[in-house]
C-alpha cells in the first residue's frame, strides 16, 4: 500500500488508540495495525524467498491475498506493500479454473487464503507456491506473523519508491481468465492527493465500504482512509440486514457504494433513517435517478459525489450531485442528465484529461461529436502482466478503454456506450444510451439492455427491467413511452422483467448471467406482453 509510512506514523501519534479497521465486530486499533503490518513485513523479508520479476525491484516479494474481507486483510497488504513490496488481491469468488490459472500465472511468493478454502491450498501447494491459512491453526497465518513479532513500524512500515509496483489487481478477461494489471505506488499517491480536494472524496471521517475489498470500490476507501488516519469498516459478506444493522450501530459518516447496495439499502430499511451518514460516493454503475427519492428518506442528510473510471485507468470523471433532496428534485425536473444525451458522468477528475476521437481515423472531434473516449492521467496502470486487451489502447500520454462518449460545451463527459455499439438493420444503437433512457422511466428503476442475433435485422436489442411498475408494462405502452427519447429503431423488440437480478461479487449486476439466460430461455426472466399487434418493428 503506498500509504505504509502513513500507517506508521498515524500509529505513533495521539489517535493511536482509537479504531483503524473494522470488519463486522473485530476492531484493530491504529497502533494494532500497525503492529501487525510490521510483523508481516518482517516475515516476508526474513522468511519468504522472492523470486525474480522484471516488473518488481530486487528482492522485492509479492504476497498473493485471496483471504476476502477478514480481519487480517489490511495487516496483509499494509505488510506486503511496505517498502518495495507488492500484494496481489485474488477474489475469492472465482472458481477454482481461474484461481488455478491466475497462480499459475502469477506465481506469487506466498499465498495467505481463508479458512475453509482447502481447494485453493491445493491449487497452491500444486503450483508448488507457498500457502498460509488465515485460521488458529499451529501452521496457520496468525502463528506465522506472531512469530516475527515485534516488529517496529517506523522501520518495517516505509515509502517505497512511486515508479515502483505495489498492486496487482484483475480485470474481467475475454478467455475467462482475469487479466492482471500492476499498479505503481506514485498513480495512488496521486490519486489520493487530487482526490481531497473533491467534495466527498477525502476520507476526512470514519467510512463503511460493505462490499468486497477484492474489487477497486472498496479497496481504494480502505487506501483513502489509512492515508487520512480515520476508522475503515467493512462487513465480512455484504447482505442488506447486515448493511442495515451497521448503520444503525452509529459512528458511520461516509458510504462507498455500488449503486445496488443503496437499492438494497432502501428495500431493508423499513422506515428507519441514518442522519448520521453525510456522504455517499457511489461508482462502479450510474446512480439511477428513480433510487433518489427512496434515498432521500434513509439517508436524509447525505451529499453524493458518484464517479466514473476503470481499473486501468484510475478516476476519469467526478459529478457532484449535491444534497440527495436537491439530487431528487433535480432528476424529477429532467435536469438531471443534461445535454447533449448520454450518461452524465461529471466533469474531469483533477489531473485528468478527456478528448474524443473519432473512431477509424483518430481525430479530435469538438463537442457534441460522438466518438472515443481518451484520457491523459497520471492515475493509470502500468499495463498488464498478461494478455494485453485490444480495449485498453495507449498512445503516447493519451490511453482509451474503448469507452464511447460526447464532450459537452460545458465540459461534462456523457457516455453512449462502453465500447459495445450494436448494428441492427445497418444502424448504430448503444446499449447504454437505451438503458438511460429506460431507466428514466418512472415505471422502470433499472434496466440491462444486450443484443441478440437475428436472421432480418443481423442483431436485435433485448431488454429486462425492474421497477415499480415494470411488470405492468405491455410492449406497446414500452414503445409509446420511450418515442420521447429513443428512436423507434432503438426500442428494445424484446422486454423481460425478473423478480432479483443476479449480481457479482462486487455488487454490479452480472451481465453475463443475464445474457446467459436470454440465450437459454431461463424462466426467471418474465417477458412483457406485446400489448397490441403494433410490435416495435
């Protein structure tokens, strides 16, 4: 972590006493922390043989984490980053083909995986890597560190240097196989002082981030408040009567969230409000407009402050909503997304850069052209350790992920689609431009919109939603209510509504999964009526 020093020095002043990391009821104090980290630091160098890596400086170790969120997870990566050092976050989620081809892969120095997990063990200790368990037992994580302690922090807990590496974190992959890519210490450091000055975005006060700290949501809170020296909390498995009763124990002020916690926040409330939270920031997935009114109920006190970015890229844009009754008030105006069409997704991240270009030919178009989106940021990756994706593109100081999108005279970024534009009947549709648009729908809350093949058309567009009135909809009222906004072309010919979405471990919602069930006929998915013999031809 590029912030070891921080832990170390936030350790040894007068808040040394006071809560550092919480996950469920277990609480490790700043000066516990760090003494932990420091143990971890210690074994590694001392006990653990690193092997060579062209991307790592000498002598540097790589501890792969696949613990999830346990308590041990943030003395593990304080640990293993200190210094020159280097943590890989491995899901625990995964199935065992993708953790045995990501170790496999990888390599990593030791490996530290949960209790209950002998499969990865196995995986491991048959890739010949080193393997700790995070349990009790005399051959386990937690007699491993003690027996390196003490160690002291000031010495264990330094700053390595900027260019060098000390995150391996995974993206989605096209084989199936998630794609690593490496992080240097300088792109956080950055990332985190351009960050305190956007409302929201500093971790001045005690944070809950509920979801998995395998993904960059909650990874990067936990990041932004050991850098600030204030209190992180997490929930071993995220479930919505558990991120219900944490915020109702009190001493919570700021959210991380997906979008879908706060749904399932609202859903689990039953009437209770949590004034005490006065910050939300939400990534990950739009923040759909119909949520606020609910939200402003549960959360009556809060500002939002939602970004959009990638793994590879960092922070790309950052809008702040404001008070969630101006929020609300906002959105029922139809002032919420402004113009020129597409998802509002803010303006620049401090540091960063955006242009548009256009596709075949490279050229910066002026705004309102709709085209690629490129950023120059001094937040991105230093690339990947396998299996370069065509998607993520650099070129010179400037890099895409493939991301399409327009530039407003005002310099708001709006999104038409995240590199996925559908051809059907010779014409250009983004999925995303048409689920904003159904989204905006007061009978419609969320909505996933994929293509499917079609004799006639070459690919047909295939929509589920859920909302209020979702299931009442017919096709033909579907139609009726989106020629405001949509073409009739860019009208799904295919409706489904579903009771629960499937989501992934993060919280988004799984798209592959649904494209899944489309395929295969699923019965969970319910399709709407055509309403009349209109059709939406």
């Amino acid at each position: 972590m590029p912030v070891a020093h921080r832990v170390a020095r936030t350790a040894a002043g007068p808040e040394a006493d006071l809560p550092a990391f919480v996950m469920d009821h277990d609480v490790l104090t700043h000066r516990q922390l760090a003494a932990r980290a420091a143990a971890v630091a210690a074994g590694l160098r001392a006990a653990v043989p690193a092997r060579r890596r062209d991307w790592l400086a000498d002598g540097a170790r790589l501890l792969a984490v696949a613990t999830g969120n346990d308590p041990c997870f943030a003395e593990l990566l304080i640990g293993a980053t200190a210094a020159d050092g280097a943590c890989a976050v491995l899901d625990p989620q995964w199935g065992h083909r993708q953790t045995e081809a990501v170790l496999d892969r990888l390599r990593p120095d030791l490996l530290v995986v949960p209790d209950g997990r002998e499969d990865l063990r196995g995986v491991a200790e048959a890739l010949g890597v080193p393997v700790l368990t995070a349990d009790g037992r005399p051959d386990g994580y937690g007699a491993w560190r003690d027996a390196h302690s003490p160690a002291d922090p000031a010495r264990r807990l330094t700053a390595g240097e900027g260019t060098s590496a000390f995150l391996v974190g995974f993206t989605s992959g096209t084989t199936g196989v998630p794609k690593a890519f490496r992080r240097t210490r300088g792109s956080w450091r950055t990332s985190l002082s351009l960050g305190r000055s956007v409302p929201g975005m500093g971790a001045d006060r005690a944070t809950l981030a509920p979801g998995p700290l395998a993904h960059g949501l909650s990874l990067y809170a936990l990041a932004e408040c050991l850098s600030a020296g204030v209190a992180f909390h997490g929930l071993r498995a995220f479930g919505p009567a558990a991120f219900t009763e944490r915020l109702a124990a009190g001493g919570v002020r700021r959210l991380v969230v997906a979008p879908t916690m706060l749904t399932a926040l609202c859903a689990a409330a039953g009437g209770r409000r949590f004034p005490g939270v006065d910050t939300v920031v939400t990534g990950a997935a739009k923040l759909p407009p119909s949520l606020l009114p609910d939200l402003a109920k549960v959360l009556p006190d809060a500002r939002i402050t939602e970004y959009y970015g990638a793994s590879e890229l960092g922070f790309i844009t950052v809008r702040e909503l404001g008070g969630v009754r101006d929020a609300t008030r906002a959105a029922a105006s139809g002032a919420a997304d402004g113009r020129p069409g597409g998802l509002d997704v803010g303006v620049p991240f401090p540091g960063v850069e955006l242009q548009v270009r256009d596709g075949p030919r490279g050229t910066v178009l002026p705004p309102g052209g709709t085209g690629t989106v490129h950023v120059r940021t001094p937040l991105r990756c230093d690339g990947y350790l396998w299996d370069d994706d065509e998607g993520y593109r650099v070129d010179g100081a400037w890099a895409t992920v493939g991301d399409m999108g327009r530039l407003g005279a005002d310099g708001h970024l709006h999104l038409v689609g995240r590199g996925e534009m559908v051809i059907s009947g010779g014409l250009n549709v983004y999925p995303s431009e048409v689920e904003q648009a159904l989204a905006g729908l007061p009978q419609i809350e969320q909505a996933v919109v994929t293509s499917v093949p079609d004799g006639y058309l070459g690919r047909v567009l295939v929509a589920v939603v859920t909302g209020p009135g979702a299931a009442g909809l017919t096709q033909a009222r579907l139609l009726d209510l989106c020629r405001p906004s949509l073409a009739r072309y860019k009208v799904p010919r295919r409706v489904y509504t579903l009771d629960r979405w499937p989501l992934t471990s993060s919280g988004k919602i799984a798209r592959g999964v649904i494209d899944r069930w489309i395929a295969d006929g699923d019965a969970r998915l319910v399709p709407l009526p055509s309403g009349d013999d209109r059709g939406t031809g």
